[in-house]
C-alpha cells in the first residue's frame, strides 16, 4: 500500500501527463482546460491545508517550552547594584547624586533636543529638592540670560502645568544673543552643586546608614552577595536547549551543521583537540565539553577586553607615563593637589566676579532704573565672556579632578579590573574617554558603548582581567592559549586574532550546543523539523 | 484504489519527518504547476 507521499508523487504525475494530453485549441478546449486545473487546484488546496495541518501539531508536539523565569533573580541583582552603587568608596556624592551623568548629557546638549534639555533640567532640581537644597530663581545668576531663562522655568515647573512651549519661545529668542546658553547653564548647576555640597554629602550619608540598617550589608559583604548572584543569573540564563530550538528555528544557526555526519561538525570537534578523542568515553568527553565552556567564558571575556583595549590604553597613555609611575604618584599627587586647590581658587574668583556684575543688568528687572541700555548691554556681554572663561577654567578643573582621583588609586598592583570599576565609579570620565577613543559624537552610541562597558567592568566572574596588571592584549592571548593546551584544546594565535575572535566563539558554542542536544530530549533532527515548518510559515505570510 | 488511496491520505504518522517536509513541497510545487499553466481565454471572438 503507497503511504501519502508515494500517492502524491504519482498523483501530480499521472495529472501533468493528463493535462499535457488536453486539447487546448479551441475556446471550449480552453474553458475544459482550466475547469480541470480548478478542479485540481481545489483537491490539492485541501491536501495542503490538510498536510499543513498536521505539520503544526507535530513541530509544536517537539518544542520544549522555556520555563526558566530569571525575574526575581534579576530584581536581586537590581537591588544589591543599587546598594553597591550608594556603598561605592571609590566615588563621592556628585557622582552618588548622579549629578555627573546629568550634567554629561547637558555638556553634550549638540545632540539632544530641547525636550530632553528640560527632562535634564527637571531631573537635576529634583535633586536639589531631594537634598532640600532647592535653588530660587536669583541662584540662576551666571550670565542675565541663565537668569531670565530659569526664572520662567522654575515658574512652569512650580505651576505644575508642565505646558513648556511658552519656554521654547523665550530659549528661541535668547539663545541668538548667547548661543552657549546650555554651557553656561551647566557651570550654574556646578556652581550650585558645590555651594550646597554639605546639604549632598549629609544627604547621601544617610542614605548610606539607611542602606545598611535595611539590608543588614555593608559594601563588602554587597560584593560577595553580589558574585554570588551574579553567579546564579549566569547560570540560569545560560543558553539552554529552549534557546537552542529558537535560534535554530529563525535560521540564527544553520541546524544543518549540527548533524552528526555534518562536515563541519567533524571538523569544529577534530580542529579542537590536539590528540583525537574517544568520543564513546563519557567521562572524557564530559571533561572536554567542560573545558570548552570554560574556554568560552574565558574567549568572550578576551573579546570584551580587546573591544575596550582602547579605553585602557588611552588611559594608561593619559594617565601612566612609562619610568616615572612611582615619581608621578609620589610627587604627582601633592603635585596635582595644589593644582586642583589653585584652579578652584580661580573659579571661586572668576564666580564673585561674575555675580556681581550680573547683580546690576538682573535687578534691573525689578527696579525701574532709567539707565541708558547700552550700559546693560555692556554689562551682559562682559558677563558672557566672563562665563566663556569659567568655561575653559571648568574643563581644566574636571580633568584635574580625576588626574587627582586616579593618582590616588594607581599603583603597581593596578589591575585592568581596577581601571574598569574607576570608569565604572566616573560616569562623566567614562563618556567623556568613549567620545574621545572611539570617535563617537552620537549621545545614543555613547551611552550603548557605556552600557557595555558596564556590563563588562561589574561581572564578578571575570578571571583574566582580575589578574592582569594591564597586559597587553598578546599577552593574554598567549596565557588562554598554554592554559588551554595542557588540556589538549588545541587554540592558536590566529584563533585570537581580534578580527577572528567572533568565528572561533561560534566555533565553541557549536560544541556547547551539540552537547546541549544530546543531553536533551530532542534530537537535531526535530529541531530540523521544527526549522522547516517554520519556513513555511515564513513563505505562506509572504503570499 | 480509491478506498486504498483513501486509507493511505491521512495517515501521515507513517511518514519520516524528512518525507513529510518533501511532501509538502511537492503538494506546494504542483499548486505552482497549475497556476503557471493556466490558459487565458478570450470572451469575444469566435469558438475557433
């Protein structure tokens, strides 16, 4: 008896060879014609719903459902980052505050739009609200237009009404007669930080004792919980056989390739060992599957670590000068110190200097003075170039500031996991090295690159770099490649070519994968099924 | 060979699952088959 498929073979067969014998010269042989390939077309439509039918239940009958839920494991790690983040020693309260995330994205105005200009402005008032320190309209005192701009913002903002359109009017209208609106802006918000610092330090030391009280750590004991969880998330969002169906089922991975008579199966396990395996030995090939999750972890590690070489590189050119290390860091630091407490010195200066000449154009506004108009006019631009100054004499300051933060922390034991936990510390800094190293003048990709590079610097189980007094990248190459051939997983220097990093790690994860399928309960060949069915799908929505 | 065929056209779980993958294309094929081989006919003219 022919099964379905035989049946059909010979079906279509016989039913062309009826077709082609048709006469078709005639308008009624036409009309037969076609009456009879609709009568053709209507039994196989059905034979395909029918077949499609059945493909469903049966690749759906395959799938092994995703039952992991890594949400509350995930608000764990939220929380104890959250109480890393206040405990941090490294950084003080402006970063705590997160006034220097705020006031990065203020520095970096060129590429915002003016309603992210007010969230950036709202969000640093609620600060200062937070802290009780919250500033008045005559605080917005660095040039007459900060003031006359602030003052109808803060007017909005306490009206509650949230309507902000009479404000671009006003922005519009200044921003031609001082075009570094937005800078000046910024250093009012430094000045403002500094003049309320005890309100901030106070408030974040209570914030800290409320941490510690409620969560019963300290920054110590927050690390070691964190590893730990850290530890777990990583194991529960390891890629599982669930993952594996999925990525195969959109053509992420070529299923074709994980057949055990594949050609490039056989070669990814061969290329990998040095001496030939017994793959029938489960013990030895447990030890080995092993091994190369190890090696995976460590390889995708490598791959962060050569993505933000450039980071680390521009920091120890910026920052470590080869031969005088112990000189800079003995003499650099009081050296540095003084430099720092010179150019606050100027700024406070500059600032008196600054208020006061903006006290006779602002009170103006409220006194009917009849002062001739070209006075004011004098006095205003004088105040610009008295703010375009300070602005100058700021960027100095900052980089001062962190030279100073990072002369205090290097040493001869400074690791790469160091550097990265003190960009990790600096927002502002870190952002601030991306633009610069990787040429990025797109906020978006900055904060993409930052988010990574976070990601990276906070996962508690990195193992190279905890170790790596900044080597460089060969180095690193060279200590995975030894380890790793002790254990008779054959890597080579090309392996760990950074352009070739991405192809050896789907290398390994084709292995993890094989042994994912093989300790399941489907076998590549479903996943196959499951792949196919799919692509119907695909080809039916397309129709 | 109709009640054999009818007995043969639902019983799919006999097919391997490369066969059932084959199946489908050739059902899909022969639909192509049929719609590139229609005729087109003309209303007017006459039955020549």
């Amino acid at each position: 008896m022919p099964n379905f498929l035989q049946f059909i073979e010979e079906d279509v067969q016989s039913k062309k060879t009826l077709l082609s014998a048709m006469p078709t010269s005639t308008k009624t042989n036409k009309r037969k014609y076609n009456e009879k390939i609709a009568s053709f077309q209507e039994k196989y439509e059905e034979y395909r719903v029918a077949i499609k039918k059945y493909l469903d239940l049966k690749s759906k009958s395959f799938h092994i459902n995703d039952t992991r839920n890594p949400n509350e494991i995930n608000e764990k790690v939220a929380s104890l980052e959250n109480i890393k983040f206040i405990l941090n020693p490294t950084n003080g309260y402006f970063e705590k505050m997160g006034f220097d995330t705020l006031l990065y994205q203020m520095s970096n105005y060129q590429d915002l739009k003016f309603s992210c200009l007010k969230d950036i402005i709202n969000a640093l008032l609620d600060k200062f609200d937070m802290a009780a320190a919250r500033p008045k309209k005559e605080n917005f005192d660095y040039t007459y237009y900060i003031n006359e701009f602030m003052s109808s913002f803060l007017d909005i903002r306490h009206s509650g009404s949230n309507n902000y359109d009479q404000l671009t009017e006003i922005f519009e209208k200044i921003y031609w007669e001082s075009p570094e609106l937005i800078k000046h802006l910024e250093l009012n918000f430094r000045k403002l930080i500094k003049k309320n610092e005890k309100k901030f330090i106070d408030y974040i030391s209570k914030l800290q004792s409320d941490i510690k009280v409620r969560s019963g750590l300290s920054y110590e004991s927050c690390l070691e919980k964190l590893l730990v969880t850290y530890r777990e998330l990583n194991s529960l969002c390891k890629e599982n056989i669930s993952d594996v169906i999925c990525l195969a089922k959109d053509g992420t991975i070529d299923i074709n390739n994980y057949f055990e008579d594949s050609k490039i199966r056989s070669t990814t396990f061969s290329d990998l060992l040095i001496d030939p395996l017994n793959m029938s030995d489960e013990i030895t090939l447990n030890k080995f599957y092993d091994n190369i999750e190890k090696l995976t972890s460590n390889v995708e590690e490598f791959a962060n670590y050569v993505k933000f070489s450039p980071l680390i590189i521009d920091f120890k050119n910026r920052y470590l000068k080869q031969g005088t290390q112990d000189s800079v860091q003995s003499k650099g630091r009081s050296k540095n110190n003084s430099a720092l407490k010179e150019i606050e010195s100027k700024i406070s200066k500059a600032e008196k200097k600054l208020s006061k000449l903006n006290k006779k154009v602002i009170n103006y506004k409220f006194l009917n003075f009849n002062k001739k108009d070209n006075n004011q006019k004098d006095t205003k631009f004088e105040s610009i170039k008295l703010a375009n100054e300070l602005s100058v004499l700021y960027d100095t300051y900052n980089e001062e500031y962190f030279k100073e933060v990072v002369l205090s922390k290097v040493s001869e034991t400074f690791t790469v996991t160091d550097l990265l936990y003190l960009y990790y510390s600096f927002d502002f800094y870190k952002k601030t090295a991306i633009k610069r190293v990787y040429e990025v003048n797109n906020y978006d990709e900055i904060v993409k690159y930052s988010d990574s590079f976070d990601l990276f610097a906070l996962n508690p189980t990195n193992v190279i770099v905890c170790a790596a007094a900044l080597y460089n990248e060969e180095n690193i190459a060279r200590v995975i490649i030894n380890k790793y051939r002790l254990l008779n997983i054959n890597i080579t220097e090309e392996d760990l070519n950074p352009e070739d990093l991405n192809t050896f790690l789907e290398k390994l994860k084709l292995i993890i994968r094989v042994r994912e399928i093989e300790n399941s309960s489907i076998s590549v060949e479903k996943i196959w099924f499951i792949r196919e069915v799919n692509k119907i799908d695909i080809a039916n929505s397309a129709e | 060979m109709k009640n054999k065929t009818k007995k043969a056209d639902f019983d799919l779980s006999i097919l391997k699952l490369s066969e059932l993958i084959s199946l489908n294309e050739k059902v899909v094929g022969f639909q192509q088959y049929l719609e590139e081989n229609k005729l087109e006919t003309e209303n007017k003219g006459e039955d020549v």
